[in-house]
C-alpha cells in the first residue's frame, strides 16, 4: 500500500517468465540477424581443374544502401551473356595467351541494398603436359574486368561508381556552405578505421564486382589440404573484404543516418587426386600408376630376399657341431 493506493504483487515465476521471454527473443533476434548477414556477405570464388581445363564458379554477394538498386531476378542470356563472356575472356587474353572461354551461364538477382550474381565457365588453353606431369597455369585468376555491364536496368559489375559513390561524395565537403548550414558532422570509416572523406569517395568509386586483383599471393601460399575422402587436393585463400565502407551524417536538425557497403569473398581452387602447386602453376601426376608398382614390387623383393637370406644363415649355423670344453 502505497499513498492509500494498493500496488499488484507480481510473482516470482512470472518475473523468470518474462526473463526468459525476453531472452529468447533477443536470442531468436540475433541468430536472425547472424544469418541474414551471412547470406548478404558470404560470396566464393571457386576453381576446379578437370579434364584439361578449369572450371570457374562465382558465387558473389554486395551489399550496399548508399543507393536504392533496382530489383531484378534474370539470367544471363542472349546479348547480356555475350557481353559478359566477351568481357571476361578480354581480361583473360592480358593474363595468358591462347586462353578462352565457354559454357557461361549465370543469373542475377537484386533487391533495394542488395546484388548476387552468379557466373559459371569454363577455361582452357592453360594446360600443358611434360612427361608424366600435367601443368596447368592458374596466374589470370587476378582478372579484373572492368565494364560496364548490365543485366536488365541494373549496373551490376561498376557498382561502386554508379550505386555508392554519388552518396559519399554528396557530404565529402559538409563543413562548406551550403551544406554546412544543415549538417554538424560527416565520418567516414573503412572497415573500423576512420578516413578522409576524399579517400573513401574514391575507394567507393574504384568498388567493382569483377574484379580479383586482391587475390596477390601465388597459390603456392595458399593453404592447402588434402581430403582423403574424396582423394583431392585444394589450396583456399581468405581475403580482407574488397570494400568495407561507413558514412555516417549527423544533421543539426533532425536524425542521422548511415551509408554502408560491404563487399568480401573466398577463393578456393581444387583438383582431383595429388598435386603440387609451384607459384601458380598447378603440377598434377598423370602417370599410368606402374611407377608406384614396380617400386612396391621391388621393396617385396628385396624384403623376401632378406628374409629367406637371414633364414638359410640361420640353417646353416645349426647344422654346425658344436665344440666340446
């Protein structure tokens, strides 16, 4: 009784009712968070070498809300596909000569903040035989492709130029009129580190989907891993992400807001059975397998050799009289 006025008894079993309400929901919360911003952000970069060539798959994801992006689900086919192979194979000719692709085939999806797109191919002419050793050249995994390409009304390989840019660049100069009039601050991260605003515009600027030159070791200094089961061998490299941008806009009036695009993958490159890598050259044995044989053969041998010498020795010795003392 408070003030003549009466107060209601919560019990304790509704108070760890409530508890545990709310934590379960702030758990169901995070985890849906957790998982919508893995399939946002988790993008690949797959090589396989099989039958004389390389299979490539990419599998890429941007993420970015500087820009509202139209919203589009198409494959691609027809002049879209012709100019996405047509585009590719240029940036692969300045990497290797006699190199070229085919089969491509892909889609592309987008939502207001988002892209995926995905691109699967084949390439060949990279592959040489000496003696019993298959070598293939993988150094235009690098490959940077740098137009632009659009699939419906989507710019979906310059994205840093046409979607993100334009925003970072509109507040790079807040502390001038006229803008300085409505806005009290402008910060500009790259990943969790601040920068100049004039540095993030042009990291935003140089922000393309296609472009791999990030990938610098050979792939002889990838990590590498030899699956037993499935007797293959694959290197895998995990990169910083290409672009991690933060624009955040404190108005004088009014709440503030922020810009951010993100944009990370994985590369991995595999190939049945052993195989070493020697800078980016991928040296795999395509002997017959009688090699291996004749060198199990000849160990038998030789240990059953030994065996029946050390057992005739032996023999010997028994039949030896013994001296009396």
């Amino acid at each position: 009784m408070i003030n003549g006025c009466a107060t209601p008894h919560k019990s304790h079993g509704d108070s760890s009712m409530q508890r545990q309400t709310v934590l379960a929901i702030c758990l169901l919360t995070v985890l849906a968070f957790s998982w919508s911003a893995a399939t946002a952000h988790a993008s690949s970069v797959n090589y396989t070498i099989r039958d004389g060539k390389v299979s490539v798959e990419l599998s890429l994801q941007v993420y970015e809300n500087a820009t509202a992006i139209p919203i589009v689900s198409e494959k691609f086919t027809a002049a879209a596909a012709q100019n996405l192979s047509s585009a590719i194979e240029r940036s692969l000719e300045s990497k290797a000569d006699n190199i070229s692709i085919s089969s491509l085939s892909g889609e592309l999806r987008s939502g207001n903040d988002w892209i995926n797109v995905s691109i699967r191919f084949d390439v060949t002419g990279v592959a040489s035989q000496s003696g019993n050793l298959f070598n293939v050249n993988c150094s235009w995994v690098r490959f940077k492709v740098s137009d632009d390409l659009r699939l419906g009304n989507v710019s979906y390989n310059l994205i840093g130029g046409t979607y993100i840019k334009p925003m970072f660049e509109k507040y790079v100069d807040f502390a001038k009129a006229p803008l300085n009039e409505t806005i009290q601050t402008v910060r500009y991260l790259t990943g969790q580190v601040d920068t100049e605003g004039p540095l993030a515009v042009e990291s935003a600027g140089n922000m393309v989907l296609l472009d791999f030159s990030d990938i610098l070791p050979p792939v002889a200094n990838w990590e590498k891993a030899y699956d037993v089961t499935s007797s293959s061998t694959a290197w895998s490299y995990d990169l910083a992400p290409p672009e991690d941008l933060t624009m955040t806009v404190v108005p004088i009036e009014g709440t503030q807001f922020t810009a951010h695009a993100f944009y990370k993958y994985n590369a991995t490159l595999s190939v049945a059975g052993l195989a070493q890598a020697q800078g980016d050259v991928i040296r795999i044995d395509v002997s017959s397998g009688l090699e291996p044989l004749l060198m199990f053969v000849m160990v038998l041998v030789t240990f059953i050799i030994a065996v029946g010498a050390s057992w005739t020795y032996r023999s010997r010795r028994k039949q030896l009289p013994r001296r009396r003392k």
